[in-house]
C-alpha cells in the first residue's frame, strides 16, 4: 500500500521495537573522599514499542513480541475486503497508535422501522502488547450518521493468542458468519424496540426519563438543585446535552424505544466529550467513553424490554 494512502488515513508511520534499560544507584567514594551517587545502565528482558514518527512509547513487550507495521495490515485488509466483497470506509489510529481501527463497509443495509441502516465490520488492532485483534460488527443509521459498534467476546475466542496479526484478520469472514446469529439478533431487537411506544405506560415512561442519569451515574434521588450542586459543571452539561439528543431523536425516529436508543447513540456520536487528539471521535466510539455509554444504554434497554 502506497505511503500516500497511509497517510490519507493517519497509518503512515511505522512501530519499532526498543529495548529498556533500568537504572542501578549505589553509592561510591569520590576522588575527595566524599560519596557521590554511580549510575549503572543494564538491559533488560524487556522492549518498548515505539511510534517512529512521534517518538512516543506505546507499550512494552518481551522479547518473542513480533511487530507488524500498519502497511502489511492494510494490504491483508485489501485482500479481505476485495475477496469478500467489503469496502474500507474509514481507517485509522487510536491513542497516538497504541490501538488502531479498519472500518469495512459490507454491500448490504438493514430496514429497521422507519430507518436504514448501513452494516459494517469493525476491526482493532494493537502495537502496545496489551490488546490483539479484535473483530466486531457495527451500523450507521443513514437518516443521521448515528453509529453504534458490537463487539462478543465469544468471537475473540477463535483466535489464537500466538496469532500473528495478519493471520488474526484473515478470520474476519468465518467470524463473521459463525456469529451471525448475534448480529440478527441485535436487528431483531432493534425492529421490536420501533413497536414500543414511551408514552402509553407509566413504567415505560418512569424508564425512559431516568436513562439518562443511570448512564451518567447521576443520583435519581438527588432533585435538579442538588444534582447541580453535587456534580462538575462539565457532568451536568453532558447530562443536559443528553437529554436534549433523546429529545431530538425520538422525535425524529419515533416515540419509542428505538428513538430512545438513537438519542444515546447521537449523544455518543456528535456530542460527548472526546479525547483531543487525531481520531478521538472514533476512539471512543470504538473503544472508548463512547462505547461504554452506547453498549451500556442497548443492554439496559434490552433488559428492560425483556420485562415488557
């Protein structure tokens, strides 16, 4: 993959692997007579990986640690997506590189009530030791560009550990079909989630005007006064900036809980604080503040519609 193409999506650098080094003190006599403080440099068993074009440290590895650089990742996805039919939508790093992201757009959409949406594959990797590939499923609602990431753990089980991350990828199609039953199911609930209006039912309605504070982690006993009061101003805004996007987007979607759902995503989408660095957006909609609130709210809605 040409380096121009890499850096169109921010993966134009490459990732090296250092060693560490720690410091031994003890203290000598000096030449007066004095004690004087002697450093000693000793390698150690362990390395840094390193982002070569910013110099900063990603992770640290052992010495069996294989670094596999951006470049040969994008062109196995290239196969992928070319033998399967996928398209590469958008791709980039996450927190300065220790992470990064391949989203591939599959040739087909989903009708869910009233809304289309767009089906994707989403793809993680690491250059930091901590985190191997990671292989998911996501969707971006066409009427506003509200997108929504699913990741089972079940899935990641099918990769091996010692891996490489090239061989990790070439598993998104089986993946991909051997969990297709949860990706239908999220559609499934999603279509029965259009059929439940808010306001016909005090419990619903009880649910749905407290979901933005269980999210937040704001007390429901506490009145808007000492709510105020007791958390940052920054919590509060973010808390009122959720509750205007539920308002906004049921009436766009609907009075249900659909609508419901598409006001935390919007909230995750186009509102909430991010981390103010290139592709901070999609770091936390990946795997980030974002993400957490977002999977939060489906599960929580689930649960609650299970009661229905």
């Amino acid at each position: 993959m040409k380096n121009s193409q890499l850096k169109e999506i921010g993966l134009d650098f490459t990732v090296s692997k250092r060693p560490l080094y720690r410091i031994d003190e003890s203290l000598v006599v000096d030449g007066h007579g004095g004690l004087e403080v002697e450093k000693e440099f000793k390698e150690t068993q362990w390395f840094s990986t390193v982002n070569d074009s910013t110099l900063e440290d990603l992770g640290v590895v052992g010495k069996q640690y294989t670094v596999t650089q951006n470049e040969q990742i994008m062109e196995t996805l290239q196969e992928i997506a070319k033998e399967n039919g996928y398209t590469i939508s958008h791709s980039g790093p996450l927190n300065g590189g220790k992470q990064c992201f391949a989203q591939l757009r599959l040739n087909e959409s989903k009708i869910v009530g009233p809304d289309e949406l767009i089906k994707y594959v989403v793809a993680t990797w690491g250059h930091d030791g901590k985190h191997g590939v990671r292989i998911g499923y996501g969707n971006r609602v066409v009427s506003c560009s509200n997108q929504f990431y699913q990741f089972h753990n079940k899935a990641q089980y099918k990769l091996r550990h010692n891996s490489t991350i090239e061989e990790s990828l070439r598993a998104i199609p089986l993946i991909m079909n051997e969990y297709k039953d949860f990706e239908d199911d999220m559609y499934r609930k999603f279509e029965e989630w259009t059929k439940v209006p808010i306001w016909t039912d005090r419990k619903i309605m009880d649910f749905r005007n407290g979901l933005w504070k269980d999210l937040l982690d704001i007390d429901k006993k506490l009145s808007i006064e000492e709510a105020r009061e007791k958390y940052s101003t920054r919590k509060w805004n973010a808390a009122m900036d959720l509750q205007q996007s539920i308002n906004t987007e049921m009436q766009v979607h609907g009075d249900t809980l659909w609508g419901l759902f598409n006001g935390v995503t919007h909230f995750v989408n186009h509102k909430k604080s991010v981390p103010n660095r290139p592709f901070g957006r999609d770091e936390s909609l990946i795997v980030g503040g974002g993400a957490r609130i977002a999977n939060k709210a489906y599960k929580m809605i689930d649960a609650f519609a299970e009661t229905l």
